[in-house]
C-alpha cells in the first residue's frame, strides 16, 4: 500500500474533532497547538473552555484514529500511522 500524507491543518482538525467529541463541545471551541522535540518527540497543546491540556504522541495518534474513523470511513486499526517533522510542511502523519 502507498503512503498517504495527512498535512498539519487536518492533523489539527482530527484533534479538534477527538477532542470535541471526547467532552461535548463544538469543534470551534478547540484550539490546537502542535509541537516537536528532539528530546520528547510529538504532542499539542489544546485550549477549551479557558483550559489547557497536553497531549502525548499517542494522543494525537489516537486522535488521528478517530478522525479517519468517523470522518472518512476507515477502519483505523488496518492502517500504520506514523508522525513526521518536516521543514516545508511542519507536522505530517503518513498512513500505510
């Protein structure tokens, strides 16, 4: 199977959706952060209802499950996610 990229926008969007989904907002109400570290890797930062939240790498592979899940029909746990720093685009997950 190809590798399909997800860009940062949409990786930001799946957050906004888990999130959402995960305590009863509106996506709007989510903002999103992401982050990398040469020492901790991955994660984000969310703000919502005036609080903020870390979230791990596995966080945000979480999120993005959920996201090819409920908004594009595939079966998540059949696929190979993996996340990305580059400098042109930022943050990318590639699924395989």
């Amino acid at each position: 199977m190809e590798k399909s990229a997800i860009y940062e926008q949409d990786i930001i969007n799946a957050i906004c959706i888990y999130i959402a989904d995960k305590y009863y907002i509106q996506p709007e109400e989510v903002s999103v952060e992401l982050i990398y570290d040469d020492d901790s890797g991955f994660s984000a930062e969310i703000e919502m209802n005036d609080r903020i939240q870390q979230l791990s790498e596995v966080n945000l592979i979480e999120a993005l499950r959920h996201w090819l899940n409920t908004e594009h029909g595939i079966d998540s746990m059949s696929v190979a996610l993996e996340l990305e720093l580059h400098d042109d685009e930022g943050i990318m997950a590639f699924l395989s």
